[in-house]
C-alpha cells in the first residue's frame, strides 16, 4: 500500500476508534440508569381499598307515607327542594370500601323541624340509624362515573309535639312518639370531577316492616315507607 492509500486508512481506523470510545460510556450509562416510572393511571371509584366518608340527602324529591292501625294509610307527604323534608333528613355516612369493590358501613342522621300559626306551634325532632352492606365500582372507559348500590335495616325514632295558644297563653300541648323499622335500598351514580370526591344522585326506596305511635295513654301500629331520588356528596379517604 502506498504513502497515499495509507492515510485514508488510518483515518478510517482513527474515526473507527473515536466513534467506539463515544458509543460505550453512553451505552455504559443506559444500562445503569434506572427504569423509567410506569405513568399514573387515574383510579376509578371502587377501584381501591380506601375510606368513604358521604353527606347524603343534601337535595332531593321524596314521596313519604304514613300507615296506621291495620296498614291504612293516615298521611302521604310529597316534598322536593333541600332536606330535611319532615321525618327525612340530611345524614352522614361512613363506609369501608374493600380491593373487591364491596363496601361495609352505616348512616346515621339527627335533624329538626319548627312552625307556628296564628294559634298553634310544632316542632319534629327525627333521629335515624342503620348499618349497609353494598358494592361499588366504575365504568372501564369513563373512570370518572362510578355506581354504588347499597341495601340495609334503618331504624327511625321520631317525637312530635304540637301546642295550641289563645292570645300567646300556651292552652294545650301534645306529644306523639313514633318508631319505625324498614328496609332500605339506594343505588347511586357517582361522578367524580376530581380524584378523591364524588357527587351522589340516584333513587332511595324505604319499605316499612314494622313500627309503633304512642300519643298519651293510645297507642296504636305505626308504619313508614318512602321512594325518591337523593343527591349527596362522597369523600374517598
């Protein structure tokens, strides 16, 4: 090989070199630099094991009847706008949601209401409680709407008291106590703008299985069912 063929060569082989001394410490400091972090994935309601703190019945329409002796019907209520809507109110809920979606948990609910007229004054005072057993999950294509139905006993205590004055002096007064056991059953659609809260909306059926009024020394069989549609709110802690 001549003087002239020589020097291509050489700098072939000096490129050959310098390209191969770059290539290994960038190949060096791939192998070592840790794998890249998978992207989040937005969860979905009922996706996970966590803590459901809820406000329920904030706003909603709600069809109430009353039973009395033998199962005649003494009084239908019709309400719709904020609660609490007579025997009916706001109430707080709190559940356990498990990895399956299944959720175990309770409501309870304490409220009052007051009126007066030209001649006479009531208030109602209204406490309920009881346990739920449900299951909760979400659409795979729209994470953000969810469902969660429940079904569970409520137990609903009640006193009434009504006052007739004559001229602002208190002539009579009268107090009414009642109870009353039902089964429920809810199934709501969630919404959740952003993670960790949810709206709640969907329709509640209450169905009287026993109960009891006492006004004095009467006292008869008393009875309470009700359906509508609820609006709340769901925290997921």
């Amino acid at each position: 090989m001549g003087t002239v063929g020589k020097v291509p060569a050489a700098l072939g082989t000096a490129a050959a070199i310098a390209t191969l001394a770059l290539a290994l410490p960038a190949r060096a400091q791939g192998d070592d630099a840790p794998p890249a972090e998978p992207a989040a994935t937005t969860r979905g309601f009922g996706e996970r094991g966590s803590f459901l703190l809820g406000l329920e019945n904030v706003f909603g329409v709600l069809d109430q009847t009353y039973t009395g002796a033998n199962g005649s019907s003494s009084t239908s209520v019709n309400d719709n706008g904020f609660f609490p809507q007579y025997l009916v109110g706001t109430r707080l809920s709190a559940h356990g949601l498990m990895s399956s979606g299944l959720t175990l948990g309770g409501i309870v609910g304490v409220w009052g209401l007051s009126g007066t007229g030209q001649s006479n004054g009531s208030s109602i005072t209204a406490f309920n409680v009881g346990p739920r057993i449900g299951w909760a999950g979400c659409f795979k294509k729209v994470k953000s709407i969810g469902f969660w139905g429940r079904t569970g006993p409520t137990f609903q205590y009640a006193t009434i008291s009504e006052s007739i004055t004559v001229n602002g002096v208190p002539q009579q007064s009268s107090s009414i106590d009642s109870w009353a056991f039902d089964w429920s059953f809810e199934a709501f659609l969630v919404w959740s703008p952003v993670e960790h809260f949810g709206l709640l909306a969907g329709p509640t059926v209450d169905l009287g299985l026993a109960g009891h009024q006492s006004q004095g020394n009467q006292s008869s069989d008393w009875g309470w069912h009700s359906i509508g549609m609820s609006h709340g709110l769901v925290f997921e802690l």
